[in-house]
C-alpha cells in the first residue's frame, strides 16, 4: 500500500477512488435526507434504522469516517506534491488558460468543506454519538420513557434550521461542494481509468450529479428554514 501511495499516479488512483466512495455516500445520505420533505414519519424511520443498524454503525461508519480523513489527508498532499513539481510559477507559464478555475482551487472549495462537515458534524453526528453511546439511549425517541412521543430525528432537523446565519452557512458550503464536484467526480473517473466511448456519457452525468445533489440539499435547508 505504501509503495502505491509514493508514485503520483498511486496516489491520484487512491484519491479518485476514496471520491467515489464518498460520492457514493453523498447520494445515500441525500436520498434520507429529501424524505424529510415529503414524510416526517418515513424520514424517522429510516434515520432511525441508519442510525442503530449494527452494520452501519460498526462497519459502514468507521469506514467512512477513515474515507473522509484519508481522502482531505491525500488532498493536502497531493497539493503540496503539485505546487512543489511546479518549476515555473503560473504567471509566467499562464496556466490559468489551460485550466478551470475549479481545478486550480480545489484546495480551497476542499477546506470550505472540510469547515462545512466540522459544523455537519457538531449540528447531529456528535449530538447522536452522545445520546447513543454516552448517555445509552438507543430509542431515538423525543422521550425514552414514553414509547409514544415520536423519534426525535426529524424534531432535532427541523430546529437546526431555525437560524438565519446557519442556513446561510449550508447554502454557502453546498455552493463550494458543487464546484469541488464539477472538477473532482470528472478527474476522479479520468484517475481510474474510465475514458473510453463512455466518457461522454459520465462526463455529462458528473454535471447532474455536480449540481442536482448539492442543490438538492440546499433546497432541504430551505425548505425546513421557510416550514419551522
């Protein structure tokens, strides 16, 4: 593994490859998330289910938690790695000309979301992780000692969108993943060797995914804001 991740094109492979992991996940964690929309009790039901499955919570979590670390980790590297090659600056060799301005600042749509998941993470995961784990309570009732107040999902993501300045702060990070997508799903499939007769196919579905999921969600937040 370690030999694999010394080369630059190891390295770009393991990267594209924790990218569609995580895109992968992305499009699963949309899917739950639109139900809130449509079925506060079918939204209850499956976040309940993900959230106490002992093959999602054991499993799939950690894994994905390590995808996430791995994939920012190999970002930073590959960045570094990237500016140190560079033997002539980009205003002398005007690189900017051959390139997007999304593949030139992918580092910086990357930290606007890694910032993003820190409040992600502190808005429902660690809430969840402290009631499931610390405090014991696996009901995920609003009540656990009343079997008849309702779980307590749609309840907790309905008050996080209360706040003007925190819906704000979702539109705003959603923004930066869909230009983060629009370069990395189409440079990811490239990485892994997916450009034969196909790649125009997935090129045009990159640009669905790129802005129909982040869309999506900020279309979640809004809902809730305008529906508390």
């Amino acid at each position: 593994m370690s030999g694999i991740l010394n080369s630059s094109i190891g390295r770009k492979f393991a990267m594209a490859l924790s990218a569609l992991f995580l895109m992968i996940f992305l499009l699963q964690h949309f899917a739950i998330n639109i139900l809130s929309v449509f079925s506060a009790d079918t939204f209850n039901e499956a976040s309940h289910f993900m959230g106490t499955f002992w093959a999602v919570q054991f499993i799939a979590q950690p894994i994905l938690i390590f995808g996430v670390v791995f994939h920012f980790v190999m970002g930073f590297v590959l960045e570094i790695k990237n500016n140190n090659a560079r033997q002539i600056s980009y205003a002398k060799n005007n690189g900017g000309a051959n390139s997007t301005w999304m593949s030139r600042n992918m580092i910086w749509s990357g930290l606007a979301i890694l910032g993003f998941m820190g409040l992600h993470f502190y808005d429902f995961w660690f809430p969840e992780i402290n009631i499931k784990f610390i405090e014991g309570d696996m009901s995920g009732l609003i009540d656990p000692n009343n079997a008849e107040s309702g779980y307590r999902y749609m309840e907790h993501l309905q008050h996080k969108f209360v706040d003007v300045w925190r819906v704000a702060l979702y539109v705003v990070s959603f923004i930066f993943l869909s230009l983060h997508l629009l370069h990395g799903f189409n440079s990811a499939f490239q990485s892994v060797g997916a450009n034969n007769k196909y790649t125009k196919a997935l090129v045009g579905f990159s640009k669905v995914y790129a802005i129909g999921i982040p869309l999506g969600f900020i279309f979640i937040a809004l809902f809730h804001y305008f529906n508390h």
